[in-house]
C-alpha cells in the first residue's frame, strides 16, 4: 500500500557499523563510532527486538558508547540505526553534549566586525575560575583587570624595574613621558628641555680618557660645533721629576697643530710670583714643573675657547696646581692662544719627559644658558 501523509521534512538516517564490537554475554558498553545528543536518536535491534531507549540503553561517554541493561548473548545480532535529525522537526541537543570539536572555526571568523571601539558594555564569553563554568563579562571589567578602573593605566602597574637599563649616558635626544600641566595630558619631552626648566646653562660630559704608563694622552674629535667652549679637567702623574706637562689641539684630521703657541704665566710657589711668556710649538699646564711627582699629581683644570671657529684663534685659559721641592703647594696660571685660524676639534697632552703613570682627563660642554 502507498504511503499516505507528508514526506519527511528533515531527518537523516545511517545505519552505524559497530562490527567491531564483541558480545560474549558479559559486555554491556560498546561503541557507536560517533557521538550523539540523546539514546532517543538511535534505531536498536537486538536479535529482532526493537529496544526502549532510557529502558534497555542509554548512552554512555558523553554519546560516543551505548550501555545495554542486559549483556547481550555471545552471537547476538545486534544492529543501530541513528536517527540525526527528528523528521518534521528539529533536534536539542542535551545539555553540556556540544563539545569543542563539533564547534566549527567560522564561529567566531565568519563573523561581521564589530566595526567600533570595544565599549564598557560589550559581552565577552569566560570560562569563570576555568572550572567549566561559562559566563558572560562585560568588557568594563577588562579595564579593572589591566589596573585602568579609572578609565587609564594605573602608574603603580607600570613595570619600570622590569626594563633594560639604558646602557648609556642620557642624551639630549633621548625622551621621557610627562603629563602636560598636570592635566592628564600625556606627551613627549626631549632630555634637552630640562636643561631649560633646571637653569639652562651647565656642563654637559662628553668624555672621560684614562691612562697609564702611557707616553701621551691623545683625545680625538671632543670638540664639535655644539658648545662655543669646553672645560677641560686632569689628574695627571710624572715618572721623574721637575717633569711638564705638554698641550696641542688636534685639527678636524685628527693632525697635530705643532706652530706656535703663545702662552704667558704666572706662577706662584713658596709664595714668589713668576710671570713669563713662551711662543712655543705646545703649550705647558705646569711650566715651574712638577716636583714630588711620585706623590703629589698635577690636578686643575683647562677652558678651550672657539675651537671651532674656522675664522679665529683657538684659546685657552688654565689654572694647575702644582707642588715645588719642598712639598709647597702652589698655584700656575696661564693663558693664550693657537697663533693660527684653524678649526680643532682634539687635544694630546704628553709629559716633557718619562711618561704618565696615571693620567685621567675629562671633557665637558659648557652649555650657554
């Protein structure tokens, strides 16, 4: 007779191949080969016996495996049919049966952008304490998570000691963060800028040159187009007595200027003032020379005026003290100049005799305010 009614809407049907089960009448759990929502979804026959789901069955393993009340007998004919869908109609899945691997990836790919900014209210998807439990959060709680419940990053989240140290001296390019007026306004300064909001002028290192046991102390390019003047400090030891120490520029090559010098002194030890004047290949730090050298160390300090000036006669202007024979403190100052327009950008200082067992000389920038 035909089928009188409707066809069938929806609904799939597949014969499941569980021939690789056993039964010996003592197994009651076997494997379906795939997984379903509800015992309810399966077609089973044993031995010619359609079986009540939730009476002779159920499922087992999350859907994957069928339990029988009864172990069926060794040679049982045992077949399952699953039903996918409910014909006419639709399925609900049992609860907590989804799994991950049944969720496809275009769940959250196939989506349209949301196109703005997350805002406070926007819902995300947790699993609360990953115990299992999903929850709903709004994004506003993100903010109180990453320590900006306000609305902006919390100073006392910033991981400052986490950093790399900066390896190197701060320079004026370097930059900080400061907040504009106190307003919450954040923005970049240069290192530069609180040269001016401390006062300006001051002395800028540029560099610090040891040596020992050394025949001349060479210091190529410290003097740049940056600062109009330089100070020029040292701590410098002979290896005999009565020794000097010498002083020439370098050029921008780095070369020797050995023409002439023009120096006047005064000079004063054990209380006796000495002025003289020298036109010299080098100029001296210390022209009375030092005694005690292998105690007392020539120590003052240098300014270098214009060095590169193309157009102008680099000068100088130093101020040593010194030691005499008789452990007397004294005092050297002196003043002049490179008889010569060039541009210098270096200094050599070298003893007259021996060698320096120890020097250290430093150089700054004098900043004009």
């Amino acid at each position: 007779m035909a089928y009188i009614g409707q066809g069938i809407k929806q609904g799939t049907f597949k014969v499941l191949d569980t021939s690789g089960n056993t039964y010996n009448g003592s197994n009651t759990t076997f494997n379906l080969g795939t997984q379903v929502g509800s015992a309810a979804q399966l077609l089973v026959s044993h031995d010619g016996v359609i079986q009540k789901a939730g009476t002779d069955y159920t499922l087992a393993t999350g859907g994957t495996q069928i339990t029988f009340s009864t172990a069926p007998a060794s040679g049982a004919s045992i077949f399952i049919t699953e039903i996918s869908g409910a014909v006419g109609g639709t399925v609900t899945p049992s609860d907590t049966s989804v799994t991950a691997d049944k969720l496809n990836s275009a769940l959250l790919t196939g989506h349209t952008d949301i196109g703005a900014n997350i805002a406070d209210a926007d819902l995300f998807l947790t699993d609360d304490g990953a115990g299992g439990t999903l929850r709903k959060t709004a994004a506003s709680r993100l903010k109180t998570y990453v320590g900006a419940g306000a609305g902006a990053f919390d100073i006392a989240n910033l991981d400052i000691d986490g950093g790399t140290d900066i390896g190197a001296d701060i320079v004026d390019a370097d930059l900080f963060i400061i907040d504009d007026g106190a307003g919450g306004t954040n923005r970049k300064t240069a290192a530069s800028r609180l040269k001016t909001y401390i006062g300006g002028g001051g002395l800028v290192h540029i560099s610090t040159t040891t040596a020992s046991n050394s025949s001349g102390v060479n210091i190529n390019g410290p003097f740049t187009t940056t600062y109009d003047h330089y100070l020029v400090t040292y701590t410098i030891t002979f290896s005999s007595d009565g020794a000097k120490a010498r002083v020439r520029f370098q050029n921008t090559s780095d070369a020797e200027q050995s023409d002439t010098y023009h120096q006047s002194s005064l000079r004063a030890n054990n209380e006796t003032a000495i002025n003289n004047f020298n036109s010299t290949s080098y100029f001296v730090l210390n022209d009375n020379g030092q005694s005690n050298f292998s105690t007392i160390p020539l120590t003052g300090h240098m300014y270098v005026s214009g060095p590169r000036v193309s157009d102008a006669r680099c000068g100088f202007r130093n101020f040593a003290t010194t030691s005499d024979s008789g452990r007397e403190g004294g005092f050297e100052i002196s003043a002049g100049h490179l008889n010569e327009n060039t541009e210098i950008s270096g200094i050599k200082i070298y003893p007259s005799g021996g060698n320096f067992p120890t020097a250290t000389i430093r150089i700054y920038g004098i900043v004009n305010s």
